[in-house]
C-alpha cells in the first residue's frame, strides 16, 4: 500500500492575481491643454505600481492640467493616495494642475479622511472636467 501526502503552498504571491487583471489605466490627451488619465478596477497594493507608472511616467510630457478619472475605481487605497499626492506635487512644480473625478465611496471615503493632511480639487462629471479645460 502506498501512501500519498498532500502538500499546500504557503507561497501566496503565485496565487496573487496579475495586477494586469485587476487594473487598467489609460492616458489620452482629449485637448492641447488637458491629460486624461482613466482609472479602472482596484488600487491596492499589488497594482499601485501599475498606476504609478502611467500616471507619473505621464507627468513629462502632460498638458498643464491632468484629469484623473477615478469613476470607474472599485477599491483605492492609500498607496493609490500617495501617487496622487506624488502627481500634484510634480504638478505643482511645473505650474500644472491636478483634477481628479470622483464618484465611487471608495475614493470618496478615503478623500475625505485625508483631508486634514492633503486635499485635492474634485469633481464628479468628467465631462464638465473636460469642457472646463478646453
């Protein structure tokens, strides 16, 4: 008689779903003075990284005011909050402002506990965000 023994990985990182997966973020560029940046699914920790590199990695190159469209977010957390506190900083530096759509009260909640050390100007119709630069 054989025996067979069950092994379980403890390894949890090749069970992490590809931040790919979980995250899609676009840059456009609607008008000479405004830079989209579309934001979909989750900011967490394993694909803030992925936001990041869009975001930023945009700010060379980005038109004098940048949208980013948080609408379609279903988690953000603070190390979303951090890119974007590191993006209006850039910003800032160049004369450039940040503008972020909100909506989900994921972004909102976490939006307004960060208040009291960072505050962002906001607003909840992407369309208006996009006339108002035009």
């Amino acid at each position: 008689m054989s025996t067979v023994f069950a092994t379980q990985s403890t390894d949890t990182r090749s069970h992490r779903p590809d931040p790919a997966a979980r995250l899609r973020v676009s840059i456009t560029a609607p008008g000479d003075e405004i830079t989209l940046c579309a934001v979909a699914g989750e900011v967490d920790q394993f694909t803030v990284e992925e936001f990041r590199r869009h975001l930023i990695g945009s700010l060379d190159t980005a038109a004098p005011r940048v949208v980013v469209d948080l609408s379609m977010v279903t988690f953000f957390g603070i190390p979303g909050l951090r890119v974007l506190f590191e993006a209006r900083s850039v910003l800032e530096q160049t004369g450039g402002r940040l503008l972020l759509v909100t909506g989900p009260p994921c972004v909102d909640r976490l939006l307004r506990v960060a208040a009291d050390v960072v505050t962002f100007e906001t607003t909840t119709a992407l369309a208006g965000a996009l006339l108002d630069a035009a």
